[in-house]
C-alpha cells in the first residue's frame, strides 16, 4: 500500500532547477546584502573621519587661542605689576620731597608757623 507516485525526470529536473534559482538568487541577495553593509559601512566610517577630524581641528584652534589669551593676560599681569611698584616707588619720593620742601620752608625766615 504504498501510495507514493514515482517521479518522472522531466518533474526531478524541474524541481532541481527551481531550488538552484532559489539558491542563485539568495546568494545573490546575499551578496548584495554584504556588499550594501560594507559600502554602508565604508560610508559611516568616512563620515566619522570627517566629524571627529573636524572636531579634533577646532579644538586644537580652541587651544590654541587659550594658549595665547594666557599668554597676553600673563604679560600683562607683569605689566600691572611692575607699573605698581614704579607708582609706589613714586609715591614714596614725592612723600619725601613733600617732607623736605616742608621742611626747608619752616626754616625760611620770616615766614610764619602755623603754631602761633
């Protein structure tokens, strides 16, 4: 009681021809698959390149502008600083000249003090 039918070859034939199309295309698409990942891939890679190689450039600008900013707000820092030291060195010799002319005027005859 078998009730299997016997395959003719013109059937087995037709049967192995579908499952090599089935198998072509798939491998194809496969193919297609990779090749559309690696070139997707290829893609993000360079526009990551780009990005972070632009990146990279403005802070290494940023730096460097910082860099200089110190630089200026250091000299002239140096400068205030000097400039006060000459001020009080200033400061200090027209005390002195002050004390002295005062000095030199009591001793003016005829001049009179301020104490009686």
């Amino acid at each position: 009681m078998n009730s299997v039918k016997p395959i003719d070859q013109s059937t087995e034939a037709e049967v192995e021809g579908n499952i090599r199309e089935l198998v072509r295309r798939d491998s194809a698409a496969f193919r297609q698959a990779e090749s559309d990942s690696e070139i997707s891939a290829n893609n993000l890679n360079s526009l990551l390149r780009r990005v972070s190689g632009t990146s990279t450039r403005e802070i290494d600008e940023l730096i460097g502008e910082l860099q200089a900013l110190r630089e200026k707000l250091q000299d002239d820092g140096n400068r205030v600083q000097h400039d006060i030291v000459e001020y009080a060195e200033l400061s200090r010799s027209v005390i002195q000249l002050t004390k002295i002319i005062s000095e030199s005027v009591k001793k003016l005859p005829g001049i009179p003090t301020m104490n009686g």
